[in-house]
C-alpha cells in the first residue's frame, strides 16, 4: 500500500503538514482522518532511523505519512511530496514542490514573493509535472492591501503555474498575465526605487529583450530578491518568447564574479539568459535535484525540536535550524515578533564596519515552563563543536533585552547540540546532547534536565 513521504530541509511543523494532507485529500479525492497530529521521531532498537512520521492522520488510501530531511543540490524548495509504497528515490516523481513562507509584505516588499521566485524556476527543470505551491504560513496579521511589488510577483507565479495557499488574495487583481506586453507594461508602470537604485525594467527590441536589474553584492552574484525577480520575469517571458535573447542589463557584475555553481548562472544557461558585456560560464549541471542530508548539524537540532514538541511541555520559542528561514521570536505578551538584525541604535556603526553590533541568536531557544527555565541552544557538527562552545558568549544581548523581559526566568542555560561521528560519549561539559551518524542519543555531562527527560520518553515510548 502507498505511503505519503515528505521530503523537507526544514523543520517539519503541523501547521504545514496538515495543511499538505488537507491538499492531497482535495486534490486526489483521498479520505484522511485527522484527530490530534503530533510528529515523532522513528526509534528502532534505540536508535534514530532518520524518518519522522505524522501520527493521527489516518486513511484507506495510504499507511502512513513519513517526514524525512533532504537538502539540494542547489537550489531547493522546502518540500517534495510523494505518493508512493516506498522511500522517494532519485528518478520518483513528486506530486507536489512547495515553498513555505512565514513573510509577508507588510514586513518586506521583496522578501515575500520575490526571494523564492527562483525556486520555482529551478525546480521545474527537473520536476515539470510537479504542481508548485507557494504556501503562506503568516504567523502575524496579512497586510490589508498588498503593495504592487507583491501583486507584481503573485501574479507572475501565477503566470508560470504556481499556486497560492495560506492568503487572501483578490482573484480580480492577482490573475496570470494574459501577454507578454501586458507584463512588461505594468513592470515599467510601476514605482521607481530610490535615486541610486537599479531599477527593475523590460525593454523589448527587434532581437533581444533586456531586462535591468542589479545582481553584484559582496564580491559575487547574490542579492536574492533581484535574483529570484529577474529569473520569474526570464521564465515568463520565454512562456511567450522562445528565442530572443534575454539580456540582463546594469547588473554591476564583472567577469571574475562569476561562478559556476551559483543557482542564478546554472537557470541563465538553462533560459538562455545573457549578461550584458560578460561571458556567462556554462553552469556546473547537477544530474539530481536533490540528496538525503546526512552531515549537517540540523539533523540534530530539528530531531531535538520536533522531540521536545511531542514528549514534552516544553515549548520551542524561536528556532533557525542550520540556515533555514529565520523564525519568529514568541514573546510571552506581545506574540510572534521579528528580532531585529542590529542592537538597539547600533545599525550605523554595525554598517560602519563594527560586526559585534549584530544581534547574535541561538539556533534555538527552548522554554522549560515547568522549570522556569530558558535553554538557548547553539546546533553544530561534531567536528565544529569548540567553535559552537565559543559562540556561546555571544547570546547576552538577547538575553538581557528580549528573553529576560519576554519569560522572566529562574535561570537560563546554554548549551551546544551536535552532530555526527560514531562516538558514543561526550567530552565537553558545554555541549548538552549529540545525534551521532548512528542515530544514537548521546547526552552530556552537563545536559539540561529537559534534554533528559525527552531522551528518556524517546527510548521507552
């Protein structure tokens, strides 16, 4: 019988997976069932299999929902979803490709639609059958009225065949674009940025259509928002346009910045997009689209996270597991907040060139109410551990102007969480648990009492 497998470089929340099984049942007529979804790690004979699965949804249709943690080889979208008896190989065909977000607009113009824009173009290189979803997972109130950027990009996601979950949106405002002028006249009608900005323009001539649009930040291609808004605008254009030329002007880049591998260089070759002036590099090409992870430090952090949230009444209050989207601080009183990136009235000096300005966060900030107690955690791989007992010091600011005012807590502990190695023990007082490449728990000398008591439910449930 079939299964449902998700494969996701995130932090499988129940929100996003329910919202998944409440998808699949519309959209292929399943029935599911679901009464009290809790994800749980999969321990065999004490050890971690590296599989989650989704306990409460039930069905005719299918066994079970398994969760596992992949990463691309590139650019990657937060998950693929399978329908199918057995673990997704490389040539499985997934049924869905979805993007999650917690942003919106009134938090950021660009961030929201622009900065995973380039996911979609990617993925449906490999996966062209695969139905794209942009899934909305707003954890404060939607903006009222969408500003143009955001009705610019929904509507050209919706060009290219994705579809939007988990917001409002005016189906009379955000429909696909019918043409190619349509598109181009309503991007150059729209507000021009500031003196000194780039603007984003489309310019049509007889034998190439140009596209400005800055690329260059720190040395190479890599601001994400013009990134994700120049690939969208190519692969709407060559929806209409097959064999003009796309040239993307005023991109500030020069020859040496670019690199092979980077995700921009490697869709530009595949869409036929030029830079004007240079040479575009024909781009590293990755056979699969992605790969079980196995290696990074998340492995341990995300297991420690979705553990706690099934076996105990500890809540996860902020967490960014190795990279992924930056989450949301929950602050006792006010809520779901953003942290913000520089100290309070630090910004210039951090920009000055003072680093230390910088607001350092854990990868995770675990409340222990039942201790009072606030651990904030600091996720690495076993061979960057001393590095993780460094950054340790670093968490002061936010201890002292956001933890503390937020939960007022009896203590706060930090600790490290690692992963990798075959080792069956932990040297360091400072780092509190270890996933090995085993599976196995490995707690430490010094682990939190919360980190031993969802050990100890793990190896007796």
């Amino acid at each position: 019988m079939k299964n449902i497998w998700i494969l996701t470089e995130e932090m499988p929340k129940k929100i996003v997976i329910q919202a998944i099984l409440e998808k699949l049942a519309l959209d292929f007529k399943l029935q599911i069932k679901i009464d009290g979804l809790r994800i749980v790690p999969i321990i065999e004979g004490g050890r971690f299999v590296f599989t989650y699965k989704a306990e409460g949804a039930s069905s005719k249709d299918f066994n079970n929902v398994f969760i596992k943690i992949a990463s691309g080889n590139s650019s990657f979208v937060d998950f693929l979803v399978f329908y199918q008896e057995n673990e997704p190989v490389q040539d499985s065909e997934p049924l869905y490709a979805i993007e999650e977000t917690k942003t919106d607009d009134s938090e950021s113009r660009n961030t929201g639609v622009y900065q995973r824009c380039s996911k979609f173009v990617y993925v449906d290189f490999y996966y062209p059958n695969a139905k794209k979803i942009m899934f909305y997972n707003l954890q404060i109130e939607q903006k009222e009225k969408p500003t143009e950027t955001n009705i610019f990009g929904t509507r050209m996601l919706k060009t290219i065949g994705v579809e939007i979950l988990g917001k409002v949106c005016d189906e009379k405002i955000m429909t696909p674009f019918s043409s190619l002028d349509e598109l181009v006249n309503v991007k150059n009608s729209m507000r021009k940025p500031p003196k000194g900005n780039v603007p984003i323009e489309v310019k049509i001539f007889p034998n190439r259509i140009e596209v400005s649009g800055r690329l260059y930040k720190a040395g190479g291609i890599g601001h994400d928002p013009n990134i994700g808004a120049l690939t969208i605008i190519a692969a709407c254009i060559r929806k209409w346009e097959k064999t003009k030329e796309i040239v993307i002007t005023h991109h500030g880049l020069k020859q040496e910045n670019l690199g092979r591998d980077n995700k921009f260089i490697q869709i530009a070759n595949r869409l036929d997009i030029k830079l004007d002036g240079l040479k575009l590099p024909i781009a590293i090409s990755h056979e699969s689209y992605w790969h079980y992870e196995n290696s990074q430090e998340k492995m341990a952090t995300i297991f420690l996270h979705v553990s706690i949230l099934a076996y105990t009444k500890a809540d996860v209050i902020y967490s960014n597991h190795g990279g992924s989207e930056r989450g949301y601080f929950i602050h006792k009183s006010l809520g779901p907040i953003a942290i913000e990136k520089y100290q309070e009235g630090k910004r210039a000096i951090y920009k000055s060139g003072d680093k230390t300005m910088i607001i350092y966060l854990p990868d995770m900030i675990i409340y222990d109410s039942a201790r009072n107690q606030i651990i904030n955690v600091e996720g690495k791989r076993y061979a960057t551990r001393k590095l993780g007992i460094i950054e340790l010091k670093n968490f002061a600011y936010i201890e002292k102007k956001i933890i503390k005012p937020s939960h007022n807590p009896d203590s706060i502990l930090r600790t490290v969480v690692i992963f990798g190695s075959k080792e069956k023990t932990i040297a360091e007082k400072q780092i509190g648990f270890m996933l090995n490449e085993n599976g196995e728990m490995v707690l430490g000398k010094q682990a939190p009492e919360i980190f031993k008591e969802v050990v100890k439910k793990l190896l007796t449930s």
